[in-house]
C-alpha cells in the first residue's frame, strides 16, 4: 500500500502553489497588454478625428487638388473619364456562390454551430 507523507503533501502543496502564482503572473501580463492596445488604439483614433477636424477642406468638393484633377484632366463630374478612372463596376458572381451553396462550402459548413451568437468566435 503506498503512504504519503507529510513531505509529499508539502512538496505538492508548494508545487501547485507555485503553479498558480506563476499562472496569475501570466494572466496579469496579458491584461496588461491588452489594456496598452487599448489605450494606444484610442489615442490612435483620436488622433485621427483631431486631425481630420483641423483640415480646411473636409470634403472631396472643398478639395483643391481634385478640383484641380477635374478642371485639368478628368472634365466635369459624372463624364466619361471621370467614370472610367474613379467608379467601379459590378460584376454578378452570384452563380459561384451558388455553386459553393450547393457543394455545401458557402457561407461556411460549420455555420449552424455559431447561429444566434452576436461574436462568431464564441
């Protein structure tokens, strides 16, 4: 029959104990981390709206440089050029998607497991 010892049970103890301290070291490492992106991507965001508010011109019609662009180049808004080089086209792939439908691949095969869930990596 195997005893255990005092000695057993405090090597255990120190071990598990270890373990958990080295764990929450760990845990608060992350956190912390988490929180700096946070913190820089706020920052990062509130510089741009702080920026983009200083700009004289906010719009594409205030711009000078496309008001140049159109006057020297591109004609009048909406003409030919203008409409080959700004807008894009449409193109109908709805026949790959449904030949992805029917093979069972599209929008994803394990789809009906994240059904109802706001996050889909939950």
């Amino acid at each position: 029959m195997f005893a255990i010892s005092r000695r057993v049970i405090l090597k255990g103890g120190l071990a598990l104990g270890g373990a958990a301290l080295l764990g929450l070291r760990f845990a608060s490492a992350a956190t912390a981390q988490v929180k700096e992106l946070k913190e820089y991507m706020l920052d990062r965001i509130n510089s741009v709206y702080k920026t983009d508010k200083a700009f004289s011109a906010r719009s594409s019609r205030q711009n000078k440089q496309v008001q140049e662009l159109y006057k020297n180049f591109l004609g009048e808004p909406g003409g030919e050029l203008s409409h080959r080089y700004l807008h894009m086209h449409f193109r109908d792939r709805s026949r790959k998607i449904k030949t992805l439908e029917a093979a069972g691949n599209y929008p994803n095969p394990r789809a009906s497991e994240f059904e109802g869930n706001d996050y889909f990596y939950e």
